[in-house]
C-alpha cells in the first residue's frame, strides 16, 4: 500500500512541476483606461473623451446677381453763351 501511495504522489508531483502554457489573460478598466495584459503582451486603450454633437449648419447658396447693364450716356458738351446754357 506504501508503494502505491509513494507511486502516486511522485505522479502528482510530477504532474504539477511541469510547466504548461501561458494563456492567462488578465482585463482590467479603470477610471481614465482600460486594458489587458497576457501572454503576449499588454494593450492599454484610453476612453474617448465625451463631445456634445453640434448642430449642422448649412449656408444657402449664394444667390448671384447679374449686374445692371450700364449704359454710357454720350458726352454732351455744354457751354454758356450770352448768359444762355448751350448744349451741342
């Protein structure tokens, strides 16, 4: 009975001294981040700052006038004589 006993936990010890993979992988959130650490490697992600949505504010075209035609009028040419306004 010794022997099996002594059989047995030479079995468990060996069992639990040989190493294994490391696929443990530990998450935790804080106040300002967020982040996981494991095997191969750690991430630390920050939280998006919270922005209020603006209002879309949309111009109207521009509205495009035509400009008046200007019309030139001929030069007149207008002196006075004898005391009278004469215009040629």
């Amino acid at each position: 009975m010794k022997k099996i006993l002594l059989a047995l936990a030479i079995l468990v010890a060996a069992a639990s001294a040989m190493p294994g993979e490391a696929e443990a992988v530990v998450c935790a959130r804080g106040v300002a981040r967020a982040g996981c650490a494991g095997p191969n490697g750690a991430v630390a992600v920050r939280k998006p700052v919270a922005v209020a949505p603006r209002p879309v504010v949309v111009a109207p075209a521009p509205v495009v006038v035509a400009p008046a035609p200007v019309v030139v009028a001929p030069a007149v040419r207008c002196t006075y004589v004898n005391g009278r306004r004469v215009c040629r």
